[in-house]
C-alpha cells in the first residue's frame, strides 16, 4: 500500500513538472492547438491523481487551470497557467513532507 502511495507521489510529481515544462513552451508560443490539448489532458490526469492521493486543493486548482485553458490564448492566461503550476508543486511538495 504504501510502495502504490509512492508510486501515485513520484507520478504525480512527474506529471506536475511535465506540466510546468509545457506551459513554459506556450509562453513562448500560446496559440499552439496540439500543445494545449496536451496540456489539458495533463492537468486531468493531474487531478484524478491528486484525488487519489485524497487531496482537495489540487483538484480545485486543476478545476481552475482546465477553465483558464478554455480561454483565448494570450500571454495573461499563459501567465495564469504558469502559476497554476507552480502552485501546484508546491502543494505537491508540501504533501510530500507531510506539510499538508
């Protein structure tokens, strides 16, 4: 049981930084369809994972993340996205240590 609370931590984290790697790209090029379709599948996966894990707050900011992705892509809501990202990690971190 807890080798699978390890495994959901480690893919989870995995799944956060590959998150805040992709999001960094649309900074640099927000309108790119197939990326932020990736992205949404991300922060779903994200959220189901966070679930598991019987967090409450990361699924809200994921809620958050996949709203902020519907909308058109401009710098403020790529910005919007970065931060979501970094937020999450940081919970993701917190949790880690038993901070949350």
């Amino acid at each position: 049981m807890a080798n699978d609370q390890q495994s959901l931590d480690a893919d989870l984290g995995e799944k956060i930084k590959l998150g805040q790697e992709t999001a960094e790209y649309l900074w640099h090029v927000p309108d790119d369809a197939e990326t932020r379709e990736k992205l949404k599948v991300l922060i779903e996966e994200i959220k189901e994972l966070s679930a598991k894990k019987g967090r409450t707050e990361m699924p809200r900011l994921c809620d958050e993340l996949l709203e902020a992705l519907q909308s058109e892509p401009t710098q403020q809501q790529v910005d919007l996205m970065h931060d979501g990202f970094s937020r999450l990690h940081k919970l993701w971190g917190a949790a880690k240590t038993g901070l949350l």
